[in-house]
C-alpha cells in the first residue's frame, strides 16, 4: 500500500513537466495481477454506495473495474506514460462480460495501455483491463482517457445534445457520495471527496465519480447474464445534486441533471456469438 501511494504521488509531481503528444511513446508492459480474490466486505461496501443488492453471488457488472484499477494507475503513474495524471479525464468505457462471475471466484487480472490517440482536445489514452478465470477471458473492459492541451486540430462541431430518454427515476445525490465510492473502490481523487479539495482542482463541489453514475445506472437498469456495456461521461455531477436517470426498455440510459445537461449516456446490449 505505502510503496503503490508513494507511486502514484510521483507520478502526480511530475503531471506539471509532461508534454502529451499522440506520438509519444508509452510503456509496453502488461502488469498481470493472478490469484485475486474478492474482499466480500468492500465488495458490500461497494454494492450499497451504487445501489446493487448486497450478498449477491455473482460480482455487478462494473466491480472488475475497481479490481484492475491499482493496476491502471500503476501504469498511469509511471514516468513513462506521457499524460498528466492531474487533470486526466475518463471520458468513456466499454464492458464485455462473457459470463457471470461469482463473487467467491479467483481470478487474474491483466492490465495494459493499448495505446494513444488524438482529440480535438488533446490526447487520449486506452487502457485494457482483461479478467480470466480457469484461463478464459471472463470480463474485459476498454476505458479512454483524455489529457486536454492546446492542439492544431479543428475542434469540430460540438456533440448533439440526444433527445431525453423517459425520466424512470430522480435521485438526490449525497454530499459523501464520492468518499463513501472512494472508500470502496481505493479511487480517491480529491476532486470526489470535499469542496476545498474540489477546488483546488477547479470545480466548486466535489464531483461524483464517472464510475459510480454508471455502476449506479447500471444498477437500476440490470445486466443479467452476458453484455455488452457502453458509457460516456459528458459531464461532472457535482454533490450534493439531484439528477434524473432514463431508460427506453430498447438497452438505452442516460443520467441528466438541472436543465436536462447530460451527464452520462450509456447503453446495455446482449452479447451476440
């Protein structure tokens, strides 16, 4: 635990002397992590905060993440990687979970940089995480990355705003979200955790994690069996705040807040082959 804090404070001293580039180079290595097993009490932990049932026996879809996510800043953190982690922005994931998993399961975990990629933002960065158990791909994730910096490319025309899915529930959101979701998940940013930690960082509250709004989502939609998820985070939820979760019945969600902003659009489908 110290040597992984010591780590990840170094990578965040050296944010401010990076140079992102989509041509940069990048570490290679994959960090394999075998024999991980579930610590049924954060796992609990977990649940409650984003709204699962707690003693289920197979893992929420989105817990995977939280495993392989020591591993992703790992990689992330190191001096290699060419992004700034202060201010590095998730800004979309896609879950494959080929079978269910059992919540008392042993399994391996895998995580690498995929690679870089130009925005008309910046640049942005793909990491993989892969789950196997008994030597099989179980669960696999893609999560994208954005370090924003001045670039010669055009910005584009700004994404649509899509029409409103039917609101199928409204939540008022807790100021201690993101430590109660810190606590759980080992993700504590401080922009997530209180106001003057916010701050520091630009946003007048403290934001709720990208992952929380969608594992919260993701809890009232369902994902029985194997799917396909996809997510894109538009826009930080401050707390406390109340926001609106939609639903189609055709695989869709979305979460929105004050004025219909979009937060998060998302979407479940079942996985086909």
């Amino acid at each position: 635990m110290v040597g992984e804090l010591l780590h990840l404070t170094g990578g965040v001293l050296r944010s401010p002397f990076k140079r992102p580039s989509p041509e940069a180079d990048f570490p290679r290595e994959r960090l394999v992590l075998p024999g991980v097993r579930v610590d049924q009490d954060r796992l609990a932990a977990y649940e409650r905060v984003c709204g699962f049932p707690t003693g289920d026996s197979a893992l929420p879809v989105t817990y995977p993440h939280v495993l392989g996510f020591p591993a992703a800043m790992r990689l992330m953190s190191d001096g290699a990687f060419p992004l700034p982690l202060l201010g590095l922005v998730h800004t979309s994931i896609e879950i494959t979970r080929h079978t269910s998993l059992p919540a008392t399961g042993e399994y391996e975990l895998a995580v690498h940089i995929a690679g870089l990629a130009p925005h008309r933002r910046g640049t942005q960065a793909t990491v993989v995480t892969a789950m196997r158990a008994g030597g099989e791909v179980v669960w696999e994730s893609r999560s994208t990355y954005l370090a924003r910096h001045r670039t010669d490319r055009p910005a584009g025309p700004r994404k649509e705003q899509p029409a409103p899915l039917p609101v199928a529930a409204e939540w008022r959101l807790a100021e201690d979200v993101g430590r109660r979701y810190g606590a759980a998940s080992g993700d504590r940013n401080p922009i997530h955790l209180y106001p003057l930690t916010a701050r520091l960082f630009g946003f007048p509250r403290a934001v709720a994690h990208g992952m929380w709004t969608v594992a919260r989502c993701l809890a009232a939609h369902g994902t029985g069996g194997s799917a396909v998820v996809r997510a894109e985070f538009r826009a930080p939820v401050l707390l406390p705040g109340t926001v609106a979760y939609g639903a189609d019945g055709s695989g869709r969600f979305e979460l929105r807040g004050a004025g219909g902003r979009v937060h998060l659009l998302g979407e479940v489908r079942a996985l086909s082959g």
